[in-house]
C-alpha cells in the first residue's frame, strides 16, 4: 500500500515500512503520523516474522523537520515521533534498519532503535540536534544502551556524524554490504527468517527485553516532559532551531 509519504508491504510475513518522502525522506508531522499508522496495523498482526524499515531515494531519513520543533509544533511533533518508539518497544516481532545512506537526527534514531541494523559501504548515521539547540531524547535513552556512556556522551554533546565503518566498530549496526551489492546481501539475511518459528522469535524477542530490564517507558515519559518543558522553554532552544530555518549562525545567549 502506498501514500506517498510511506509503502507499506507484507511479503512471506515480513512486514516492511519504506520511506518514500523525497531524497532525504524528512520526518514531517504527517509523514510519523503514517508511520504511526502503519505500526498499529502491524501490532494486530500475529504472524509477523519481523519489520523491516527502509527507504527510497538518497537517505534513510536526514531527521525530523526542523519546522515541526517550533512553536504549538513542537508537543503534536513529540506526540507522533514518540509514538513511533512506544508502538516499536510494543512489536513483538524482531525489527531491521536498512540504511543505504545517510540516517541523521530522527532518522538515525529509528534505527539505532531497531533489534538489527544492516548498512551499505555507503551508510552515515549521526545525532548533530545539539548544533540547532536541542537534543535527541530517543538517542539519549538508547545510545548508552547500545555503545555505553562514554561514546554516548561524545556522539550527541558534539553532534558527530560517522561512517559505517565507524558504526559497525560501536555496535551501531550488524553488518555492512557493498553498495553495489547490498539488494542480494540484504535479500539473503532477511531470508534467513523465513526457516525460523514465527512464535519462537517472538518468544526469544520477549526474553532479551526482559534480561535488559529498561522499562523504556517510564523514562520516556519523564525526558519528554523535561524536553517540552525545560529545554524547549529556553532561549537557545528557539534561536538554534529559527536560525536553521533561516539559514544563519545562531546567535546563543547561553541561557
């Protein structure tokens, strides 16, 4: 199913959601809402093997719109970008990035929030919100998670973008295919699935969440409020994401 913002499909019980939104594959408000949507639907659905996401055009996604981060925006943007994250922590089946280009800001936070991360040669992924005067509250929970605290901190205090290579070495993502080659590679892995019990992956999904212990929810609820009512009540904050969208230096007053 297509809506130009997303495609959705299910073949052999692997269900997938593609990007579809331009070259970058901006994460507008209604471009989450579909997606949102879409999880939902994939919630009901009992034989799912796994979610894949991935994309078209250039990049996996360059982050969510800056235009969404201001003003009245800026809670509904929370609201359906989250929502994201709460429908994925809820899928019982095992979820796989596909990153062909570059996944930055939101974008990589969706993917770095997936149980598998495959990537072509050609990959980038990066958190650089703190150059626009905020920061990625999905990549603060996970980040550390995943590469632990010391790289966490790095990645998202100087906005670092890195290479697959780079991501691989951390953890980041599973493997790195050859552009050139990555359909075949990508097909293949995915294949790998269709040998394995449907209720069996759900069952051994269900254990690692447990044996990790992260009650994603709780905290969750307690950095998006600290986003929305602290970070986003500040000077910086506003002037970072206005001076983007203006396309000039921010003028910071430190406060």
């Amino acid at each position: 199913m297509t809506n130009n913002l997303i495609i959705i499909e299910k073949v052999n019980n692997i269900g997938k959601i593609i990007f579809n939104n331009g070259p970058l594959n901006i994460l507008t408000i209604g471009m989450m809402e579909k997606i949102n949507e879409a999880l939902e639907g994939f919630l009901e659905d009992k034989s799912l093997k796994a979610v894949i996401f991935d994309h078209n055009g250039k990049a996996f996604s360059a982050g969510v719109d800056v235009g969404d981060h201001i003003g009245d925006k800026a809670p509904k943007m929370i609201r359906a970008f989250h929502g994201i994250f709460r429908k994925l922590n809820k899928l019982k089946c095992p979820t796989i990035a596909s990153i062909k280009g570059s996944a930055l800001g939101g974008g990589c936070e969706i993917a770095i929030f997936c149980d598998i991360v495959l990537t072509s040669d050609k990959a980038k992924f990066g958190q650089p919100e703190i150059k626009v005067g905020v920061f990625p509250p999905i990549a603060v929970l996970a980040f550390p998670q995943i590469i632990g605290n010391k790289k966490a901190f790095e990645l998202i205090m100087l906005g670092e973008i890195i290479d697959a290579n780079e991501a691989l070495r951390l953890g980041i993502s599973n493997h790195i295919y050859p552009h050139e080659s990555y359909k075949q590679e990508f097909t293949k892995f995915i294949d790998s699935f269709n040998d394995i019990s449907t209720i069996i992956l759900q069952y051994t999904k269900k254990a690692f969440k447990k044996a990790l212990g992260f009650d994603f929810e709780t905290q969750l609820d307690e950095i998006e409020e600290f986003y929305l009512k602290e970070l986003m009540a500040t000077h910086d904050a506003n002037e970072g994401l206005q001076a983007f969208l203006e396309k000039r230096s921010p003028n910071w007053q430190n406060r």
